[in-house]
C-alpha cells in the first residue's frame, strides 16, 4: 500500500518550489507508485478547508523549473494559533495523510517544527516535514548548506530599473545582468550604478552577486550593524571611493546596496522603531512627525521626502518595516551626488532598485543565519575588494541554466565554505591514518597509552562540543 503526502506552500514565493514537489513526486513514486501526492490550493487556507488537488504526471510537466508558486497557489500564511493548529490536524487525520510537507522560508520552517512537536505530543501519526525554499538564502546550519532558490535568485531576480530623476520601468535582472551594469558604466565613463537587492537582515544576496559579478562597491548589512556605522559614515565611504577612481580618470561604477541595510544604519532603525511605536498608538501618519522626540524629529525632517513618506508607511505583520518600498539606494545616491557635488565639480548618478516584494510575516524561532564576517565567503570578498573597487575586472557569469555543464554550477559562496570544509575533513584523515600507521600490533606500550589517552580526551571533548552545538541550533 502506497503512502499519502500532502504538500502546502508557505510564506512568500521562491524560485524551486516546484521543483520540491516533482521530486518529492519522483521519488515517492519511485518506491511505490500507488503513493499520491495531494497538494493544498490556496496555502495554508486551503490547508485548514481541506481543498486539495492531486499532482499528477499530467499537472507536473508545464511546471517543471516554473519559477513562483501558481500550481497550487499561497496566502499570508502561518498555522500558529489552536484554531489553525486543530484545522490542520483535522485535515490531516480526515484525509489520512503519512506526512505534510511544508514548503517555506524561515517562518514557515518555524511553524512545521512547531507543528511536529505539537503532533508528536498529541500522537497524530502524520509527519511535519519542512523544506527550507527562500531566496533571501538565510536559512542554513550545519545540517542545511543553503536553501532551495537561493541560487537561482542570485542569478535571476525581479528589480525595478529607474534612471536618475526620470520614471521607472520594470525589468529582470540578476548577477548577468549587474554585470552588463557595470560593463554600461566601463562603456559610458560617467555613471554611477546603486543597485538594491533582495535581503533582509542578512544579506547573503548582495555577496554572492558580489562575488559572483564584481561590482566596484558591496555595503553589507551585517557590517554596517558590527561597526555600528551612520549614514554619513556609509556616504564618506562611497565618496571616497569614487573620489580615489575618479583621481585614476575613472567616473563610473556600481554600487549594491541590500534591502535591509535600513535597519542595519543605527539612526535610521531606531527612527523606524520609534515612528512604529506611534503607529501602534493610534497616532495617524499626518501626526507622527509632531510626536517624534527631539533627535528623531531632527534626522526625520533632514531626510528627503520620498524617504520621510515611506518610513512612514505601515509595518507589516510582524512589526518589522516595508523594506521593499524604502528606497535606500536612491537615498544614498542622493547623499553621495550632494557629497561629491562638493569633492568634484561633475556627478552623474543612476540607480537601480528592487520592486516591492511581499513582506515577511510572524516571529520566528528557527533563526536567520546572518552572513558570517569570520566565514570563507566573507573573506574571499574582503580580499579582492581593493581590487573591486579600483580596477574594472567586471565578471559575467551568464544565464540561468537547466541543462548542461552549468546546470551544477554552485554558488561561489557555497563553494568556498565546502573547499574549506572538505579540506579539513581530508587533513583529519590523514592524521587518522598516520595514527593508525603508528599505533599497531607490535607498537611501544608508552606510545599505545599515549595514543589511549589522546584519543580519549579527543572523543570527550568532540562529544561534548557536538551535544552544545545541537543543543545551540535551531530545530528544522
């Protein structure tokens, strides 16, 4: 007798959902094909009224490497509270499902680990799997080396590009297509690119395009918040970079600025928190500057208007702000034309921006992986941003690709941790063997007690230092 899966997506859409349930589709029906899989339309609202569709061979072919979630469809979605969480086992116990299968981001992961304790307790038979699908890629541990979309969204993603004081127009862009930016620039010798990517508090998008186009410039959220960085401070920084490229006769070059960086500027967040707790007063938007203390006021009212306008705007559900409608590359690229228009007697600025995205919802306990400024990836950047900034070695890695020899291609950022990762591996069982070449029948008695005791203490001490580092990580 085959089993039944249900699958649901969750949370905000992402590059390889669809491809989760292909495989998931082949490989069920790989071990029996009398297996079905039955897919929720609707998110988890068609997850709690039970509105199913099964996938079928047919269903499967015209979605196969289909960006977006529109073969069974998404809400805002959670199961958090009792009601959603006995809707759910309901829907489970009626369509007598083996397991559920969460498609989603760090939210959603949240929720299904929260969901499978909650089974396990009440003895529900069905199993709660969560398959981390987001392309903000800050969802990994040491069990999860990246998530299922990042790659693709580094690669290929929707941004708005908007000359400078002209008007917008929607259009794709991914590492390619940065680097077609900045060959733009090398062309025309007198524009600046500010590029805004995808990332909320972690900004793993900005560095593999980083380092996967070399871009002039990389303002990486996670350092600005460890070095505690103003907005004045990340201005004098592009400043002065375009001042020592334009003493070299260069005027162009780009700049990629994460989403998130707003929350990482200091000022600029506790600004945010401060006009978010008027909100959560009831104080109208017209009024909130009037309520704002002193120092809040003062840095509001410097700020231009499209910025003050959209600090402004509602929070989202889980209080954090609309980040997709902040502009903070056109704020910085205004600061930087002001700045320069002091340094250098000529300044063109274009920019280029993410469109609005969906905003992430609830609190979650699987936490975001942030980019590690003492990890690989980080390093290799750090190393060749001299180079970067000073030199025009624009790289164009090309276009997606399904098939082929660049179909495998990992992220750069992936492969760096994985060289360093399998190199150690490969060292200690070299130690392993000499050891063992070592410490054989016929050996010393002092060299086989030497050998008893180390290895000894060695086992302990990874025993305890492998239980706090399950123990310290989050549960998927």
């Amino acid at each position: 007798m085959g089993c039944r899966i249900g699958v649901v997506f969750s949370g905000r859409q992402s590059p390889g959902g669809h491809n989760v349930i292909w495989g998931l589709y082949d490989v069920v029906k790989a071990h029996n094909s009398n297996s079905k899989i039955i897919g929720f339309l609707g998110g988890t609202d068609g997850l709690f009224a039970q509105k199913t569709i099964e996938i079928t061979d047919e269903a499967l072919p015209s979605y196969k490497n289909q960006g977006g979630y529109d073969m069974l469809g998404r809400t805002r979605d959670q199961i958090r509270t009792t009601e959603q969480v006995k809707a759910t086992i309901g829907t489970c116990q009626a369509l007598k499902l083996d397991a559920l299968v969460i498609i989603g981001g760090v939210t959603s992961n949240t929720d299904a680990a929260q969901l499978a304790e909650t089974f396990a307790q009440l003895k529900c038979p069905t199993k709660v799997v969560g398959v981390p699908v987001t392309l903000n890629g800050d969802l990994k541990n040491q069990f999860v080396e990246t998530t299922v979309g990042f790659d693709t969204i580094c690669k290929y993603f929707l941004v708005t590009f908007g000359h400078h004081n002209s008007t917008s127009v929607l259009t794709k862009v991914n590492s390619q297509l940065i680097s077609n930016a900045c060959i733009d620039a090398l062309s025309a010798e007198k524009y600046y690119y500010f590029i805004r990517m995808m990332g909320r508090k972690a900004s793993h998008v900005a560095l593999e395009c980083a380092l996967q186009s070399h871009p002039n410039m990389v303002i990486l959220g996670e350092e600005v918040s460890v070095s505690k960085l103003t907005i004045f401070d990340i201005t004098k920084q592009i400043c002065d970079a375009v001042q020592a490229r334009a003493e070299k006769d260069k005027y162009h070059g780009v700049v990629l600025i994460p989403e998130g960086l707003v929350e990482s500027i200091p000022e600029l967040y506790a600004l945010l928190q401060e006009i978010h707790g008027l909100h959560n007063k009831g104080v109208s938007v017209e009024n909130i500057s009037s309520h704002l203390s002193p120092w809040a006021s003062a840095l509001f009212e410097f700020l231009p208007p499209f910025i003050r306008k959209q600090l402004l705007l509602h929070p989202g559900s889980d209080d954090s702000a609309q980040l997709s409608q902040i502009e903070i590359e056109k704020l910085l690229a205004q600061l930087v034309e002001t700045e320069m228009d002091k340094r250098l007697s000529m300044m063109t600025v274009k920019r280029w921006s993410r469109g609005a995205a969906t905003s992430q919802i609830g609190k979650p306990a699987v936490h975001m992986a942030s980019v590690d400024l003492k990890g690989k990836a980080y390093e290799l950047l750090r190393q060749n941003s001299s180079s970067f900034m000073m030199e025009d070695i624009y790289r164009n890695p090309g276009p997606l690709q399904f098939e082929g020899s660049g179909a495998d291609t990992k992220p750069i950022s992936l492969c760096v941790e994985d060289q360093d990762y399998m190199g150690r591996i490969k060292k200690l069982q070299e130690y392993l063997e000499k050891v063992k070449s070592i410490v054989k029948p016929g050996c010393s008695q002092d060299v086989l007690k030497a050998a008893v005791s180390a290895m000894a203490s060695v086992t302990e001490m990874l025993t305890i230092m492998s239980s706090l580092s399950f123990s310290g990580q989050a549960t998927i």
